[in-house]
C-alpha cells in the first residue's frame, strides 16, 4: 500500500468522511450527504492547501487519533478542540506539520458537536456517485470510521498560498433559524403556526446528521389526515405526530409523510450543526425570495 496514508489509532465516537456531498440524486432516493458544517470543512481544506471537494474527517464529540504513514500537513477547524501531535499541544484552525508516524490527537470538542480534519492530499476512499461522502441513512460511501482502519490520500497540490490561521465562527449559544412557511404550514393551526414563530424550542439530544430534533411546544394540526409521501428538501422542518420540529439536515430522507411546516434557509444550517442540546432555537418567518 502507498505510504499516503492514514492509520486510524482512535475513531471516535462517530467520524466520518464527508466531502461536498452528491446533490441531484433525490430522484434516485439518494440525499445529498456531505460535511453538515460546510463552511468548516472548506476552511479546513484551505488551510492545507486542498481543492474546495477534497474529502476530509468529520468528528463527533470526541475526536480521533490518526497516524500519518508520510509527513503531511493537517488542520482542525469546527468545534474547538484540543490538538496534540505526539502528546504536544498543536494549533487548532491553523496548519500543523504532522510527520510520519506521529500520533495526531483531535481531542473533544470544548464547546460545538463536529470538528473537521482536513489532511494534504485530501482522503481518496472509492467516491459513489461522485462523492465519498458517508450517507449514514442511505449507507452509501464508506462507513463510519473504526479502529484500525487504513484510510487512502491523495498527492498534495504542488503550490498553494499559505493561510497561517483563519477565524471562523464560534458553536451558537441560540440557534436563529430563518425559516420560508410551507408549503404544508396550513395543516397547523393558527395558533401553532404563531407557536413555531414566536416561541422558544431547545436542541434534543436524539439530533444526529439526518436531522436536529426539537423539543419546546407541540404545535397543533389543523388537518387529522393522513399525507401522501412527497418529496424533501434540505432544511425542511417536518412535524411528527408529537408535534415537536425536526429540521432536515445533510443525511434526510428524500420524501417524507409528515407535514413541512417551513423550510430553514440554507446558510443557517451550518450552526444547527455544532449546536448542542439544549441550545435554544427559535424560529424566524422570512418571506420567499
């Protein structure tokens, strides 16, 4: 096997490898996966000099160790966390000098859910309908990674301009969501419409890459019956019989039978992604665009 790659010593609760996902597939029954933090990860992949879709680690919580088979550089940006090569304290959200055989150590996120390693070269595992992006709902893509695992990379870009560090956001203490209604808002009653706008949810811990979970008031259906399935979109915030939101994220199903109440812009999605439970949420109505 090439010396280009990565020896997985610590997996971590849940890592997976994420790139810029596969969008155009919802016919297919295949969502568009990819990093739920996206402006993390390209960050991330250009502080090492990658190309914006080179695929990189997402961790969970409570990062990862990786040892390098050949010296590369790497960077850690989303959730804070502690980064260490060899026991030594390393920077986070900067360039770090990983040689071969060191033991790279992404500890747990201080405060945040997801951090994001990017390597030189980018990881190359098999793409599957153009990306290598993990799909934990569809299976598609390599699965979570495991112990042990031997991950493949690619040959880092000849030259780059050299970013030495780079702010990015901090993980949201309240979670803004701006939010379009419908195009299922008239399945609610007045009342829980004014509910889902005005008041105040939490982040549940039962969150993962499909979608954020909710808990705060039930909003009331207007309507008893049942829904035929239709199509899902990316922030769509969907209401289970318990009436509590769950917003769409990057793992979604691509239809759905409950009712969508509103649909989250897209750029707000990145902090739905590092927001903790308990992080309150709430809700702001936007007209189309």
């Amino acid at each position: 096997m090439s010396d280009r790659a990565l020896f997985v010593a610590r997996a971590g609760a849940l890592t997976t490898v994420q790139d810029r996902g596969r969008p155009g597939h919802a016919h297919l029954g295949v969502p568009r996966s990819g990093a739920l933090d996206g402006p993390a990860a390209a960050l991330a992949n250009r502080l090492v000099g990658n190309r914006p879709e080179a695929a990189v680690l997402e961790t969970t919580l409570n990062g990862c160790a990786l040892r390098p088979r050949s010296t590369v550089t790497v960077a850690v940006t989303g959730a804070p966390c502690p980064v260490t090569v060899d026991g030594r304290p390393a920077s986070w959200a900067a360039p770090v000098h990983v040689p071969a055989g060191a033991l790279l150590t992404v500890g747990s996120a201080l405060y945040g859910v997801r951090s994001y390693v990017a390597v030189s070269g980018g990881v190359t595992v098999e793409p599957v309908l153009g990306s290598r992006s993990t799909d934990l709902l569809s299976g598609l893509g390599p699965p979570p990674l495991s112990d042990g695992a031997i991950l493949p990379l690619g040959t880092p870009e000849p030259l780059h301009t050299r970013v030495d560090t780079a702010p990015q956001p901090a993980p949201p203490t309240e979670l803004l969501l701006r939010v379009t209604l419908g195009p299922r808002n008239d399945w609610f009653t007045p009342e829980a419409v004014r509910d889902f706008t005005t008041r105040g949810f939490r982040v549940s811990s039962a969150s993962n890459r499909i979608g954020l979970r909710t808990e705060g008031p039930a909003l009331e259906r207007r309507l008893r019956g049942e829904l035929p399935s239709e199509g899902m979109v990316l922030g769509a915030v969907q209401v289970p019989p318990d009436g509590r939101p769950v917003v769409f994220l990057a793992d979604h199903p691509t239809t759905g039978g409950y009712p969508v109440i509103g649909v989250v812009r897209e750029p707000d999605l990145s902090a739905a992604a590092q927001a903790v439970p308990g992080t309150p949420v709430r809700f702001l109505a936007v007209r189309r665009r």
